[in-house]
C-alpha cells in the first residue's frame, strides 16, 4: 500500500550502479587480458562475456541518466486508497 510519500522520498541508485558498472568493466577488462596472456581461453571467454554484459549494463544506465527525471505526481495527487477486501 502506498503513503503518499514515495516521491518525495523515493532515490534513485543509478549513480551508484553507474560506478558498480565501471568498476566492474575494469575488473572484467584486466581478467580478459590476463586470461588471455596466461593462456586460460576458457575463463578468458568468460570473462569477455562478463565484459559484454557490464557494458550492456553500462549503456542503460548512462541512457537512463540522460533522460533524466521522470514523471513523479505531486504532493496534490492523494495516494491510493487501500484494498476494501481484506483477508
């Protein structure tokens, strides 16, 4: 059930996965090429599909934060009434 507070109160965590992603595509970039000099092509694969997937990852979260703030309803709009049939 809503307060009525959640867009006042509500945060968004994409800076925060913003910078999860980019930490991750270093880890996942160094673990490529380490792999890959040490002659492990397994886990070298496996690390480039993880690469593949922080990138993906990363692009919608930079889309995300482009488009910026979405419609949120002010304080005007009175939350929604509670459920009449409780168990």
């Amino acid at each position: 059930m809503r307060t009525g507070s959640e867009p006042v109160t509500a945060r968004s965590a994409l800076r925060a996965r913003f910078w999860l992603s980019v930490w991750g595509l270093v880890w996942t970039v160094c673990g490529t090429v380490a792999f890959a000099l040490a002659g492990r092509p397994g886990w070298a694969a496996a690390c480039g599909a993880l690469w593949l997937i922080v990138t993906v990852d990363l692009a919608v979260v930079l889309r995300r934060i482009r488009q910026g703030p979405h419609y949120q309803p002010g304080h005007d709009i009175p939350p929604y009434p509670p459920p009449e049939d409780r168990p």
